[in-house]
C-alpha cells in the first residue's frame, strides 16, 4: 500500500468537489401557485399508481438532480416534464426550506407560479402523473394536520454487532419521527409533502401574523 505524504493527500482533496460524507441523493421540487378567482392556490401532481415508487402518492412536480444542472433548473425542468409545458410558463419567485428524509435523499424546493389559463393545455406525462388538483392555500392556513408518529430505533442486528466490537455498553435510544398529514377531500396530502405544506403554513402564519 502507498504511503502518502501530506502534501500528496491534500493535493488529492484542495480541487475537488465538496459533497457529504454520508451518501445523498439529491432532488428539487417546485411548489406551483395558481391564482384563480382572486384566491390563490396550491398544484399538487398525483403519482401515476403504476410508478415502482410512492405509486398514487401526492407529490409536488421534481425529481432528481442531474449533473451540471442547479436545483432551481432542475424544478423548472421536471415541471415541464411532467406538466407537458414551457419553462416560460413557470415564474419562479424563491428558495423555500429544503428537506432531508430518513432514506438520504435531500430536496431542494421552489415557489413559483403558473398561471391559471395554462392548465388548460396540460400535458400530463403518463409515465408519472395520475392527475393534478389544485388546494386553497387558506386551507393550509385554517386547518392543522394530523400527526402520525414513527418510532425509529436500532436494527435487529445492532446488539450482535455492538458486542462483537466491544461497543454493547452503548445503547441507542429510539427516536420518534412525525408525518403530518392532511385530508383534503378524496386526497392524501402526507409524509414529505405534507411536512413541507406544514412548514410552509407555519412560516406564512408566523410572518403574516395572522
């Protein structure tokens, strides 16, 4: 085995990109507001339920990053994509909280907006989208989600690792993960989606002082 020289292992990391050490998928979404009728809504895309992954799953339109690409490209373009329209249809305005789930994956996520007429000739992909619905964002507003709560701990394999390597005088707490989740009608708006409805209500409640 080589043996490295200070310098040489500094070489190896002054120039390269930085990224985390625990492996990360990284994705961006983009929250779509419509306004119609002087009320303004939020867009949420039904996943197509024959999809490997969250089939029939409320979600917002993103997906994952590619190389060279930002997270805000990476929005507009998934939308159009998945919305069958032109990145001129999308009016991004920010950066809202981004996300990190229990599986590794970080997502980015953008407010936008689209408007009303252009609903009129989407062209949802099937591969990946059922449908699309539109919620008031008062009912975010006025309504408080449910709250399921997930109890995570130690794998079964944990205690025969730990004492093989000496480490069993440790003991790993479980910790307690909670989904927020809103009915609005014949949807389910939960898991990730709905903690970011929930976060996005509590920001706009606490800021507008309502």
């Amino acid at each position: 085995m080589k043996k490295f020289s200070a310098e040489e292992l500094a070489g190896i990391f002054k120039d390269r990109p930085l990224g985390t050490v625990e492996k990360c998928r990284y994705f961006s979404v983009l929250m779509p507001l419509v306004e119609k009728d002087g009320e303004t809504y939020v867009l949420f895309e039904l996943r197509a339920k024959h999809m490997k992954t969250q089939p029939g799953e409320v979600c917002f339109p993103g997906g994952r990053i590619e190389q060279g690409e930002t997270a805000a490209e990476c929005a507009v373009r998934e939308a159009c994509e998945e919305l069958g329209i032109s990145k001129d249809d999308i009016e991004i305005f920010c950066e809202l909280d981004s996300s990190r789930n229990s599986a590794g994956s970080v997502i980015y996520r953008f407010m936008g907006r689209i408007d009303y007429d252009t609903l009129s000739y989407f062209s949802l992909s099937e591969n990946e989208v059922e449908e699309v619905f539109l919620v008031p964002v008062s009912y975010f507003l006025e309504n408080e989600p449910a709250i399921m709560r997930v109890n995570i701990g130690p794998t079964e394999d944990y205690k025969e690792i730990s004492k093989s390597y000496g480490l069993d005088m440790y003991e790993w707490g479980s910790s307690v993960s909670e989904v927020p989740v809103y009915n609005y009608g014949k949807y389910c708006i939960w898991g990730l989606t709905g903690r970011m409805m929930m976060n996005f209500a509590e920001t706009v409640k606490k800021n507008a002082a309502l």
